[in-house]
C-alpha cells in the first residue's frame, strides 16, 4: 500500500468510518478497486500523480463507466487533498455514502 493507502485505511477499517464496513483492494468483476463499501454500493479511489497519464485517465473511465453500469458508484479522491485537507477529504466520502 502506497502512504497515502495506508492513511485513508486507517480512517476507513473496521467500521471507523460512520459505522460503514470497508473493504480494502476488494475485486469487482475484472477489476480490483482501491476501497468497497458494500452497503453504499460505493467505491473510493485514490488518485496521485500517474492519473494525469492519459492512458491510465483512459483506463479509469473505462472502468469508472463499468462499474457504473453495473450500479456502482465510483468517487476519486486526490492523494493531495487526502494530505492537506483531511476534513474535507473525508466529509466527500461522508456525502458519497449518504447519497443514494
């Protein structure tokens, strides 16, 4: 796990979110997602710096749309905003989980 992983899986894990169960490098159909919570039918990305590659961009919304289409949600947090806006980083996975 990258650091940025590790410190996201520790906000995360063992319902220390909200009470809201997470599963971490959880496989999806043929692919395997950074974070699942079941319940919400929600996946959390991390996203750094190899996301600006266009192929890896391709790659993300080719399977962002997948997910999707299979009644996945799919929300990407940038590694930035995880390290220098904590709080905020979290309240977007707090309003993903809530929005149905």
């Amino acid at each position: 796990m990258s650091e940025a992983e590790r410190v996201l899986w520790m906000l995360l894990r063992s319902r220390r979110f909200e009470g809201w169960k997470f599963r971490r490098q959880a496989p999806l159909g043929r692919y395997v997602v950074d974070f699942f919570c079941p319940a919400a039918a929600l996946v959390v990305e991390l996203d750094g710096a190899q996301q600006a590659n266009a192929e890896q961009a391709a790659f993300d919304a080719t399977r962002t749309a997948e997910l999707q289409a299979s009644g996945i949600r799919v929300m990407r947090i940038w590694v930035g905003d995880l390290f220098h806006d904590r709080e905020g980083a979290m309240e977007a996975v707090w309003q993903a989980l809530h929005r149905r």
